[in-house]
C-alpha cells in the first residue's frame, strides 16, 4: 500500500499545538491506520490509530504539546484486512514555542538633523529565546512618507538571541520645522526563524513639535480728529498654517468704541491668508482730553499655534488745544488785595491743575512792595470760558512814588496735553500817596525912604 501524508498544521506554535491535523492520500478504505508523533526535541510520541473511511481523510484535533521544540516527524503506515502493513509514509514540521511582537513608539521629530525612533521586538510571555530568533524587518509609509519624514529600511535583519527576551530596530525620522499633523509609519516583521510573529506590526507616530507663531502688530497712533470717526487697524498675524488642522485665537479689546468685544480668529487647515485685522475706531471731538491708549489681547490658541506677542498697543492721540489766559490787573497800594483772573477758553476733559507765581517788576520784595505769591495752585474742573481767581496783596506805605509793576507767570502745569498755559500777566500797583503844598505869610517889612525893600514868603 503506497499512501502519502501531510502535516496540515505548520509550523507548529503554542496557539496550535493542541489542534494538529495530518491527511492520508492513497489510503485503502477499510484499512487501519496507525500514525507516531515524534520531535527532535524530545517528549513523549503522540501515536493514534483509525480506519480509512474516505480518500483524503484529515485526522485533526492531535494535541503535541507535549513534544519539544525541533523538528517534528509524523509517520504513518496501513494495516489491510489480511494483516499486511504498508511501508510507513514521512512527514515533517517545525514546532516552535517562541513568538515575537513588534511595539509601537511615538516620539517626537525634533526641528532639524534626526531622530531615532527605538521598536523592540519582544518574545511574548517574557521568557527567553530558545534559540536565536532570527527575522526580517521592513518599512511602509503611513501618512508618513520615506525620504522626507524618515529614511525607510527594506529587508533589515534582526536576531533576539538564544536566553535574551528582546533586540531592538531602529529607524531615522528627520526633524522639521513645518507644522503638520501627527504622522505614521509602519515596522513589518517577516520570515522568522525558530520563532513566529504574533504581532509583527509596529506603528511608528512621529509627533509634530512644530506650532505656528501668531502675533499682533502695534500701529502707529494716529489722531483722533475734530470730527468723524479715526480707525487703528491691528494686525493679527500667523507665521504658517496647518496644512491638516485648523488654528483658532481669541481676542479682546481694551478701549476705543469697541471696548469689550471679542471675537474668534480662524485660520483653516492650509490658509494661504495668514493676516486677520483687527479695527477699532474714536469719535473725533475738539474736547482737550488724555490720549486714548488702545490694548488687543490674544489668548485661547486652539490647533498648532503658538502666540509669541500677546498684545498690541496703540493710541489715538488728543490733537484739540486750550489755552489759559490771566488778565492784567491794577490797584491801588492802599486799597487791600488786587483781584487776578485765569480764563479756560476749551473743555478740558477731567480738568487740570496750573501754579501761579509772582514775581519783581518795578516792584520789588526788597522793598517791601508787595506780598508774593509762590505756586499757589489754581484747580479747573474743564469747562468752557472757566475762571479761577488769585490775589496780591500790596504793601500799603505812605512813599510819593510812581506806579510799580509785579509779574505773574505760570507752571506746574498737571492735566492732559494740550493746554497752553505759557500766557503772563502783569498787576500794576498804583501810587496813591502825595504831598502838601504851603505858603507862609511873612512879618510886614517899611517900604523905606529909598531902594527897593524884599519880603519873603
């Protein structure tokens, strides 16, 4: 009886072990067949025997988990009705115990040179090789690309060796500065030997450390006019896009007609449009007033975006004017305090403060002509055609003199710009002091015989 068999389970693994089928060909229907299975590795033959009760028949659910790791001989021979046994049919496997698995690695690209992302290739179960472990390895690109994202690796070869647990593979991912999304690669296991691959994929996830810089300007200040409406634009700006994501910043503003409003920014996955403005307006008025100061704040980045100047800052400029004039004043030396009078010609918004100070015409201190006044301080609430007072306080004396002179000037100005306060004034003391005239009447003189008599008032 010539008949062939085939180990239908190959190789033979921990998974399998216990389920192992072989097929008769050729076999005589009736006869009885009688199969030993034995492993260079040694353990104890598994044998069985049956009838042939179809051409093809498959004997399966043998378990050989009790042979050791080599090389696996099934032999089978038949017994015909008479008693005749054929010669025995010869099959050969691979049984092995060992199984590796491949882990994933994410890592980030770094901005420039490479990095080296590090996969281990692990016999499951954390024991040791029986033997050396030989595998193939290879690259496949994911949305990662070869060339440009890592260097890919055909047909590598690796060994974890007989007592360690574990080798390792490594591939060259090069470092960027392009923002982009998280990409991947793949690591395939192939050809084992004296093992086979449970998991012999590993994922390799290159990690974007890349962001786009956002910024906002500060324009230049402008004024803020008489009349109208004046506009600051700022400019919010993003170095690059996402060419695979969104990137989303929020703003605020801080003064000007839209004090408060806030608003969201989008920059869609592959913008080509990397500004976005920001306008902001002041009604013109002719008021003296501070400059107004403008503030946008940017926070809240969504996507990969990175802000590297979070404010702008700009002003609309007070361009309106007042002036502060003091009138010039009189009085009489004798009469008590002489009156002065400052007069606002504009509002000044929030109003301001202006020292007013004396000093020597042709009226000096030395003599003692007048009271000086030293910085007093004149306060103006703002408004239009306002007034504010002062004294002098002459010297009253009884000296026949001419009219004398004192100056009054201003500083110390505190309040917005715009306010002209350079005007001067001068008081004039008037001399009200004179003196009295008299004629006596002289002792009666004879007129005498002769010549010509004086007499003297």
């Amino acid at each position: 009886m010539c008949i062939r068999d085939r180990i239908n389970t190959t190789p033979i693994t921990p998974t399998n072990e216990n389920a192992v089928s072989f097929t008769i060909n050729g076999g005589e229907i009736g006869a009885i067949y009688n199969y030993s299975f034995s492993s260079s590795g040694g353990g104890v033959p598994v044998t069985g025997s049956g009838p042939i009760t179809s051409a093809g028949q498959a004997i399966s659910g043998i378990n050989l988990g009790g042979l050791g790791d080599g090389t696996v001989t099934l032999s089978v021979t038949l017994t015909d009705d008479e008693g005749n046994i054929g010669s025995p049919a010869i099959d050969t496997a691979i049984k092995i115990s060992d199984s590796i698995s491949i882990n994933d690695v994410s890592l980030s690209e770094g901005d420039s040179g490479t990095s080296s992302f590090t996969f281990t290739v692990t016999v499951d179960g954390g024991t040791s090789a029986v033997s050396n472990i030989n595998f193939s390895y290879s690259t496949a690109n994911g949305t990662a690309l070869a060339g440009s994202d890592y260097v890919a690796v055909v047909g590598a070869s690796g060994t974890i060796a007989a007592g360690t647990n574990s080798t390792i593979v490594t591939v060259t991912v090069n470092g960027d500065t392009v923002v982009e999304g998280n990409e991947t690669f793949l690591v395939n296991l192939s050809a084992p030997v004296n093992a086979v691959i449970n998991d012999g994929e590993g994922q390799g996830t290159i990690l974007n450390d890349d962001s786009a810089s956002i910024s906002i300007d500060d324009p230049t200040a402008i004024n803020e006019g008489n009349s109208g409406v004046s506009t600051l634009n700022f400019t919010v700006s993003l170095g690059q896009s996402d060419p695979n994501a969104p990137i989303t910043v929020d703003y605020l503003i801080n003064g000007g007609n839209e004090d408060t409003d806030s608003g969201t920014f989008t920059f869609s996955a592959g913008d080509t449009n990397l500004e976005r403005t920001i306008s902001v307006t002041s009604n013109g008025d002719t008021v003296v007033e501070p400059d107004e100061f403008i503030n946008v704040e940017l926070s809240n980045v969504t996507g990969n975006g990175s802000i590297v100047k979070a404010e702008g800052n700009s002003r609309f400029i007070n361009d309106d004017s007042a002036l502060v004039t003091i009138a010039n004043a009189s009085g009489e030396e004798d009469s008590g305090l002489i009156t002065v009078t400052a007069t606002l010609n504009n509002t000044v918004n929030g109003g301001f403060s202006v020292d007013v100070t004396t000093s020597n015409g042709t009226a000096t201190l030395a003599n003692n002509d007048y009271t000086p006044v030293l910085s007093q301080t004149l306060n103006f609430v703002g408004s239009v055609s306002e007034t504010q007072s002062f004294t002098i306080s002459p010297v009253a004396d009884s000296n026949i003199e001419a009219d004398e002179t004192v100056n009054v000037t201003m500083d110390n100005y505190v309040g917005p710009t715009g306010v002209d306060t350079s005007d001067t004034a001068v008081v004039t003391i008037l001399n009200d002091d004179s003196a009295a005239i008299t004629i006596d009447d002289p002792l009666s003189v004879p007129e005498g015989d002769s010549g010509i008599q004086n007499i003297d008032f």
